[in-house]
C-alpha cells in the first residue's frame, strides 16, 4: 500500500483566548435557514444570545411561531430582534423574497447559515421524487440562498460569514442513501469554490465554511427515538463548537462527537482518498476483502 501522508491532528477545541469573529457582534444580522429546528434554531439562539438579530427562515407556520417564542426569550432586544419567514428554500424566487425583506426588517445580512436539510431514503434506483427533492432542498437550496445573498453581504462591505451545512457522508459516501451523499458532496463542492472565489475577491470581508456535523440528535437523525443516544451530540454542542472554530478561522469545521473522535474521522476519509490513489474497489472500507486492512490503517499500522 503506498504511503499517505502525515495525518496532522487539530485539537477539538482551541487553545488560548481566541478573538470572536467580527461578524458575531451585537446588533448584526444573521439568517438561518432551516432555522425552526435543530442546529439551525441552536445557532439561531446562539447569534440571538450574543446581541445579534435573527431572522429564522423554514416551512412550518407553527413551527415558525414555537422557535420564534424562544428566540425572543435570548434575545437582547426580545420580538424587535427576531424574525421569521416560511420559506422553501428550493424556490429561488422565495430565497430572494427572503433577502429582500431582511433588509427592510433589518438593513442587510452579515451571517448567513444555508442550512435547511432533508433526507428521506434513497437507493441508486429510487425513489425519484426522494433524489429530485433531496437534491431540491439541500444542494440547490444551498446555491440559491448563495447566490441571492452573497452580492448583498459583499456590497456591504462588513465582515461576514456564510456557513453552509455539509456532512460527512458528502466527504465518505457511505453505502445507504446516495442522494444525500450526493447532496453533500456537492456543497462541500459548491463551499470551497465559493471560498476560493470570495478570497479572490477585491474588498470582500466575506468568508465562507463548511460545516461538517458528527452524529446530531435532531429530527432529521432521531428516526422515532425519542431519547437522544449516548454516542450523539446535541445541536447546542455542535453550534457551540462551530462557532469555536469560526473564531479559529477554520474553513473545514469537522466535529466529533461522543462516539467518533478527529483522529478516527481523519483515518475515515484518508481511506476514502485512497481508495482512487491505490485503485481499490468503490467503498472499499464495506468490502469484506479489505476489512483488516482497514482496521490497520485505522490504528495507524
């Protein structure tokens, strides 16, 4: 087997006094999408709780109102500093609606969290609807909520972010739901383009980065349990470490969880790589004939 470079180990949490990002300051704002639940709704009372407005973008009336009662309790400046908007992300004329009315509510975007996400089972075969709505929601919605909002946050000419929500499975394709995967490897795709793209950029304070959540208790994980599994992290443990390493710079913000440390998803997604570099088999990590040399390469022999 040829030799893979050295893996370097980045701590999960930052050591020493790190200086928040600019863009995480009172009175700045923030838009989530897919912002009722979740990592969304975290981040959003985490943004509320620092003094920023929030305006949560979803579908769900109801859904809308339950997360807005919270977020006007964090909030600084209570119900004035939060807003809510249905929205589905996969109408680009409603993304662009969304724009639109945040600057009249509140002047213009410095955060926005492309993160709204579905995933609804699919097989290489099927079923279409599950790929065409999947692909809908979490790749295109992803590209209109950028493209819609990004000029504005540029020509604004603050310091901003714009955070979009991978996963994993978009990095080692895991056999099981390829449409997600599929989703997600395109907006790790689409995300480091963008950042290529915006630090190329003449005057641009903008920078974007990609999210990568461990296993996550939400409603999108949780498949009928009710009780949230030793292994998983919350969505407030996943934000509050997000945001640690937005304030490191990091553009690849790859969590742990409670099951799965850095070092083991390092080794993952090495192999995942080597898979081209050494012409293995595709997914060869679930090839019966390369088990134990997985299991080496996992514990470094």
């Amino acid at each position: 087997m040829a030799h893979i470079g050295p893996i370097i180990i980045q701590p999960d949490e930052p050591k020493g006094t790190l200086m928040p990002h600019p863009a995480m300051s009172a009175n700045h704002v923030a838009v989530i999408t897919g912002g009722a639940s979740g990592i969304g709704l975290a981040a959003a009372m985490r943004f509320a709780g620092l003094g920023m407005k929030v305006c949560i973008a979803d579908i769900g009336a109801q859904r809308l109102a339950e997360a807005a009662t919270k977020l006007s309790s964090a909030a600084k400046g209570g119900a004035a500093d939060v807003m809510t908007a249905e929205v589905d992300v996969v109408s680009f004329e409603q993304v662009a609606g969304l724009e639109a009315a945040v600057q009249k509510r509140f002047g213009g975007t410095d955060i926005l969290m492309n993160n709204a996400g579905i995933g609804p089972d699919s097989t290489s075969f099927g079923p279409l609807e599950n790929w065409q709505r999947i692909l809908a929601v979490n790749l295109w919605g992803i590209i209109h909520g950028t493209q819609v909002f990004a000029p504005y946050m540029i020509e604004r000419g603050r310091p901003g972010l714009i955070i979009n929500t991978g996963s994993k499975q978009g990095i080692t394709t895991p056999p099981g739901n390829p449409a997600y995967n599929v989703s997600k490897a395109g907006v790790k795709a689409l995300t480091e383009a963008l950042q290529h793209e915006l630090r190329n950029t003449e005057g641009c304070e903008i920078s974007a980065h990609l999210l990568i959540p461990g296993h996550v208790f939400t409603g999108l994980t949780a498949r009928g349990r009710a009780e949230k599994p030793d292994g998983a992290w919350t969505p407030e443990q996943t934000v509050d470490f997000m945001i640690a390493r937005l304030d490191a710079g990091d553009f690849y913000i790859l969590c742990p969880d409670n099951d799965v440390p850095r070092q083991l998803d390092e080794r993952r997604m090495l192999w995942a790589a080597g898979d081209i570099v050494e012409n293995r088999p595709a997914l060869s990590r679930w090839h019966p004939d390369y088990a134990e040399a997985f299991a080496r390469f996992v514990k470094g022999e």
